[in-house]
C-alpha cells in the first residue's frame, strides 16, 4: 500500500498512478488513489520500474521502484519526492 499526498494538501484523491517496467515495458500498470490517497499495485512480478502520474506532460513523480520477490514496497508520495526535488528518470518520458 501506498499513498499519495502529504500532511501540507492532504490525500490526492483519485490520482491517476502508472508502474512501467523499465526499461522492457513489457508490464505496465495503472491505478488509481482511493479517497485517503492510497493506491495498491498487487501481483507484480519482481523488476525494476517507473513510478509516475503522467504519461504526457510534466509529472510530478517519476520514480524508481524495485520489486523483489516476496517484498512489499510502500512509499509515501509528497512533495519531498517529486521532481522538483528527486527525479530518477531526467529526461525519460
């Protein structure tokens, strides 16, 4: 499980979220946040991917996410993650 939003504008809700296998794209994903800004991506076989909220335009996440067998991956997304302050693919659409 994890969130989008942060205690400054509280929960986003119903926020579009991709997971993009990198760099194959050969498994992508789509959800999006529930009412409190949580999101869940279940069944998602180990790799490495791309955490964002846009397809086109400019994102405000775009993530580096591993999954590894067995592992549950929680992030909380806010402002102290998004591209203004990380981007883990500069220049990646």
């Amino acid at each position: 499980m994890v969130s989008a939003g942060g205690p400054e504008q509280g929960p986003l809700k119903r926020q579009q979220i991709f997971l993009i296998e990198q760099p194959s794209r050969l498994h992508h994903y789509q959800q999006r946040t529930d009412e409190e800004g949580r999101f869940r991506f279940a069944g998602v076989p180990p790799g490495t991917y791309k955490l964002g909220d846009r397809m086109s335009g400019p994102p405000t996440w775009r993530l580096r996410v591993e999954a590894k067998p067995g592992q549950l991956v929680l992030l909380d997304l806010g402002p102290d993650n998004s591209t203004r302050v990380r981007d883990d693919y500069p220049g990646h659409p």
